[in-house]
C-alpha cells in the first residue's frame, strides 16, 4: 500500500511521523515543495496550483492514499482537489475541536498567514466555536527558521517566540498548532509557555487515513512493527533537505532509511 504525504517543507514530517504509528509498514512517498515555500506568505491560487502539481506526481506514483500534511495548502487547496482526484485526499486542520473540548478559556491558535486569513478556518471557527475562544495569530516568518535548519536553529526559533508570540498569549491558556513546521518545536513551545497544553492535527490525520485504508484495503493493513523508510523527495535543494530531514528524524530518536525517489 502507497502512501503520499505533502508538505511545502520538512514540517509535513510530524504528520508521517504520526501515520506510522497506525500504519508502519505502508511505503510512504514524501514530497516536499520547498522551490514554492513558504505557502503561507502566497495567494490561495498559487497554492492551489502547486497542490495540483504535487497531486500530479503522487498519481504518476499509483498512491492509495493522499495526506495534505501542510494546514496551509489543506486551508487554500483540499476542496477543489478532492472534486478531481482520483484517490482519497486527507488533509490537516488545526486541532480546534478537541483543543475546544479538553481546555478550557482562552485559545490561541498559531499558524500561517494564509491559513489565518482563509475562509475555510473561518468557517471552522463558526462550526466549532461559537463561545469565540479561539483566537487566531499568523506567525510569518516562524516557518522559515525552523525549515532553514540552521545550526542554532531552535534559539532563533526560541527569540521569535520572545517577540511574536509570547506578548500576544494573553488569557491564553491552550495553544493550538496550526502548522505542521511549528510541530517540530512541541516540548519546547509546551515549555516557553509555562506548561500550556498544546494541541495539532496529526492524530486525528493518521487515524483518519488509518480508518479510510482500512475500509478500503482490510487486507494490506498491517499494524506489525516494521523498520521505518521513507522515499523523499523536494523541489528544490533536494540533497541538502534530505539531510536536514534525516538529522531532524534522528534527534526525535527515529532511525529510518530515507529513500531517493529514484529507487521508488
Ligand atoms: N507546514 C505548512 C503548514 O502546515 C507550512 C506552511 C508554509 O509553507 O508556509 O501550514
């Protein structure tokens, strides 16, 4: 069973990460945009079209299953995909729903500017929250420090947090992260906040595919632990990003084989 997974950059790995958890020995395709990134600072219909071509490669791949792992390209791109595709589509929303359910006050959900000013969290928010506890913060720029991976990567992502986020929390009492890149800096954000609980979509994507495979495919499902692989591959500065990813898998203590497309 294939599964393709799409981020503009290394962030959509949280997401794969959470679909092995369910589903370890599907062969996943990773394709990351990074020629395009960041998606939050482009218009909807740029990032439309580059949902649509990613689309167009994972289709030449035969996958069984698509997951937007980028809220932003989910936000501008994942209706009028799934109207076309030939495949299930899944795709990442903020985890406003179960934040809204476990906390209590005030919410404040970080994410991209383009997610941010969207209509599809806007009409997330009238579904969801009618109390008006969520409060939504476009963090430009956050994405880019924690893409770049730059040796001191997580103080300029901590000194980001110092001047953007920190003077905007508020009453905040829970933080929703509505950016897969931002799921990378988790325990650190947990931490910079004073122990807030945090909340981000990857469960729910991973239980979501899960669920769906299942329907679909009983029989090459297989929960049986499995040593992890993951065919990679980006748009731009491929080699550079497929190292960057493999230091960033092995700091969060997976050892993996990272695949070069060709070898799909
Ligand atoms: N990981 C993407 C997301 O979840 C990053 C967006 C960007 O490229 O700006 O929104």
């Amino acid at each position: 069973m294939r599964v393709g997974v799409f981020d503009s950059g290394l962030g959509g790995l949280t997401t794969w990460l959470a679909c092995t958890r369910y589903l370890p020995t599907a062969e996943y395709f990773f394709f990351a945009d990074t020629a395009h990134a960041p998606y939050g600072d482009r218009t909807a219909e740029e990032v439309c079209q580059y949902t649509r071509a990613a689309y167009a490669h994972f289709l030449e791949l035969g996958v069984d299953a698509l997951v937007i792992a980028c809220n932003t390209a989910t936000s501008a791109a994942v209706l009028p995909l799934r109207q076309q595709a030939r495949m299930p589509v899944i795709g990442i929303e903020p985890a406003i729903k179960v934040a809204l359910q476990e906390s209590e006050g005030e919410i404040l959900l970080l994410a991209t500017e383009l997610t941010v000013r969207g209509s599809k969290l806007a009409q997330l928010l009238r579904d969801r929250d009618g109390g008006g506890r969520v409060r939504a913060l476009a963090c430009p720029g956050w994405m880019e420090i924690i893409e770049e991976q730059a040796p001191d990567w997580r103080v300029r992502a901590q000194a980001y947090w110092c001047e953007h986020i920190e003077p905007a929390l508020g009453a905040a009492q829970a933080l929703v992260l509505g950016c897969t890149h931002y799921c990378w800096l988790r325990e650190e954000i947990s931490a910079w906040s004073g122990g807030m609980a945090v909340y981000d979509g990857n469960d729910g994507v991973a239980r979501q595919l899960y669920r769906l495979l299942l329907q679909r495919e009983p029989d090459s499902i297989s929960t049986a632990r499995a040593p992890l692989s993951l065919h990679f591959t980006a748009t731009a500065a491929a080699a550079r990003k497929q190292a960057a990813a493999a230091e960033l898998l092995r700091n969060a203590g997976v050892e993996l084989r990272l695949l070069p497309l060709s070898s799909a």
